[in-house]
C-alpha cells in the first residue's frame, strides 16, 4: 500500500504539486446525464471531494478527460468550474509529522 508520502512524492516528481479542482453541476434529471459526466471523471482517475468536486493531477494524460467532461456537463445544461492549484506545503517541502499523519488518515479515507 502507498503512503501517503510516497504519493506526495509521486505527484511532486511527475506534476510539481499541481492539481485541478472541477466543480460540477449536472441537473439531476434524466440520471443518465450525471451519470455519464461521473463515469467520465472515474475513467481519467479523478478523486472525488464531495458535493461535485472532483480532484486530479494537473497532468497532460488527464487534458482530454476534462475537456470531456465539461462537454458532457454543458450539453446537458450544466456547468463546470475549473481551479488550479498547488500544494503549498508540497512546494516549501516542509512538512511536520501531524500533517502527515492527519494527511495520510485523509488519504484512507478516501480509498474507503
């Protein structure tokens, strides 16, 4: 199993700590459009975040998912947000035991 720092070292070495943060609203009726824009956003790795937000490396492998994405989305009359962003801590490398810690207790729970 990976830890959490080997994750951080993971997404440091192939990203530079740089991540995008999507937002997403998809009318909840028909189903099958949410539906479509979820299986799209497992399908490039994307973490969910909860209420809509979803998270992944700032990679190129990952461009043509988004893109996807936020064409499923506004064909069915949602919208997507799009935030980039950097793990302050990542680009300082300062990290003190208890972040680790309450970091590598957040990673669990998002693989439970």
């Amino acid at each position: 199993m990976a830890t959490l720092s080997n994750v951080i070292r993971g997404v440091t070495e192939n990203a530079a700590g740089r991540w995008v943060v999507l937002v997403v609203r998809v009318p909840a009726v028909p189903s099958r459009h949410r539906v479509a824009v979820w299986r799209e956003l497992r399908r490039i790795g994307a973490l969910s975040l909860g209420q809509g937000s979803w998270a992944m490396p700032d990679v190129p492998a990952v461009a043509e998912g988004i893109t996807r994405v936020i064409e499923l989305a506004e064909r069915d009359e949602g919208e997507v947000v799009v935030l980039k962003a950097t793990g302050q801590e990542i680009g300082k490398g300062k990290f003190i035991l208890a972040e680790l810690e309450e970091e590598e207790y957040s990673l669990e729970r998002l693989r439970r």
